[in-house]
C-alpha cells in the first residue's frame, strides 16, 4: 500500500516560484496498475518522482507499506530504491556502449550480487522480455522497442514490488507502444503495483485506474471497467 499525505512540492522562489504539487493526499493499493495523467505541467511527473523517492517533497509524506521514504538515510533510501522500486523513463536512460546482458545486470552488480547469479537472472529477464538473441548486442544498435524492452528487464531483475513508468510509450511507434503496455499489464496482473505517467488515453484505459491532476491537485480518480 502506498499512502501519500499532504504533499506539496515547490519549486524556485518569490515570483519565480510553481507549486507543481499542492496537498496530495491519495493510497494506492498493492498490485493495482495505475495511470497518472493530466496535461503537461498538471504535477504527474513530478508526483511519479517523489513516490520514487527521485525527488523530496517540500511538504507530506509518502509510506510504501509503513515505511516513511523521507525519514531514511540518503544510503538507506538508495539502497531502498534499488530492491523495492523499478524504474521506467520514456528516454531509457541505458547505457549505449554496454551490452543488453551489462545494461539488465546493472542493479544486480550496484546490490553485489556475485557475477554468476547476476548473469543467471538477467537472462532469464532478458528472455521473459523477448531480448535473448540480443543478449549480447550493444544498446545503442537496438531499435526504440528494444531499447524500451530492455529497460523494463532491468526494472524488473531486482524483483521490486514497485514499478514506476514515466511516458514510456512516448518515444517509440503504436505497434511497440501497443506491446510495452501489454507488458505493463502484464507485471500488474502478476501483484505488482504500476504506476505509469501518460499522455495517451489509450494506454491508460488499459490501468485498473486513472488519476487525474491539475494545476498540482488531484481532480479526479476513475476505475477502468
């Protein structure tokens, strides 16, 4: 369960300053595949930041189940980031001179884990994503889809509860687009909580459930039939 209470987040000062987020308060059950959106600006990336402790809020609390985000160390919570929350970006943010192997592994080797095992698990995702005739290919020789797939295998190798998705079908085609989330659906039915920042209705219909935001507010919250 993910319990944010009274969270504002501010930005600049004086009359430079936006409020990209005013006293959000809002749970989010556990396993449930949920889409934020709003238009650009509405505080939907920024919100997807602080649930994944990318970003502190200027005011609230976030709690993934009891536990309170910002009450940890700065090593506590990167180590907290890294078992219990998986990331997605629309830009991938991969490693383009590293293989597919090296790129999935990476949160593995950053946890310790011994080569062997890292390996071992990251083919195994390399080959749940459809990846294994790449496994050894460069990123940055992969096409967008490839690139998002391997992504999503590195998000999910440390076997989080959490996977966390911003645009993620932003940069590649309707078909890929289409595929990336069917496998977000996937993960979700499989009882882990998605919470992905979209622009596209049609890949949010495909959540059990909409937020809505505006102007840094929560303004309306929908169950997809």
């Amino acid at each position: 369960m993910i319990k944010i209470k009274n969270l504002s987040k501010v930005f600049g000062q004086g009359e430079s300053q936006i409020i990209a987020l005013h006293q959000i308060d809002c749970e989010i059950e556990e396993g449930k595949f949920v889409a934020l959106i709003g238009k650009s600006g509405s505080g939907k990336s920024t919100l997807l930041n602080i649930i994944g402790a990318l970003e502190k809020p200027s005011e609230g609390d976030v709690e993934i189940d009891g536990v309170n985000l910002f009450s940890m160390t700065s090593n506590e919570l990167a180590d907290y980031r890294n078992k219990k929350l998986g990331y997605v970006f629309q830009s991938f943010y991969l490693e383009p001179e590293f293989s597919v192997l090296e790129n999935v592994a990476m949160p593995l080797l950053i946890a310790g884990v011994n080569k062997k095992t890292r390996e071992d698990k990251a083919k195994e995702y390399i080959e749940k994503l459809g990846l294994n005739t790449k496994t050894n290919e460069k990123v940055k020789n992969l096409s967008g889809g490839q690139k998002q797939r391997v992504a999503i295998a590195r998000a999910l190798v440390n076997d989080p509860s959490i996977i966390l998705a911003d645009e993620p079908t932003g940069n590649l085609d309707t078909a890929n687009g289409q595929d990336v989330i069917k496998i977000l659906r996937e993960i979700a039915d499989n009882k882990k909580t998605v919470i992905m920042v979209t622009h596209n209705m049609q890949d949010a219909k495909i959540a059990d459930e909409t937020i809505e935001l505006q102007d840094g507010k929560i303004v309306n919250r929908n169950i997809n039939v």
